[in-house]
C-alpha cells in the first residue's frame, strides 16, 4: 500500500498493475506507462467513494510517486547488496 491523497483527501492505493514508460525505438514512438490501483481509506478500508473522484491528474501524480518508491527500493537493494559485499570481503 502506498499513502498519497486523491481530491485533497489522504488515503492509499493498492497498485493492481503497473507498465513502466517504453522508451521507444528508432522506429517507434515512446510510449507512456500504465498503472492501475485500488483506492483504500486511512484506515485500509476499500474506498469506492473516493475511488470515484480519481482525476487524470491524480493518476499522472499516482504512477510519478509509484515510480519514486520503485527507484528508491532499487537504490536501496544496491546500497544493502554493495554493503553485504564489503562486509563479506
């Protein structure tokens, strides 16, 4: 689960689908990423009502922080693997 807020409203989402952006090639256009989630209350409770109120702002917002702690998990990992090497050495 990931805390955000859609309409002002603090909440988390529970990403069900993610395609990262395609880059393209020479001989196609990029293309832009895909993210799919559910919308829960603070408190974890599913939140159709809020769920509704999703904007397509609110998804471009979504998929840039969902992209952040997918970067920021990588980071972590290579940080934590470089360590366990230097200590292991």
């Amino acid at each position: 689960m990931m805390h955000t807020h859609i309409a002002g409203i603090p909440c988390q989402v529970d990403v069900t689908h993610y395609e990262a952006h395609d880059p393209g090639s020479w001989h196609e256009p990029p293309s832009g990423g895909e993210i799919a989630f559910d919308v829960y209350d603070r408190r974890g409770y599913p939140a159709a009502w809020l769920e509704r109120k999703v904007t397509e702002d609110d998804e471009v917002r979504i998929f840039a922080e969902w992209e952040a702690d997918l970067k920021a998990a990588r980071d972590d990992a290579r940080i934590e693997a470089y360590v366990d090497q230097l200590l292991s050495a």
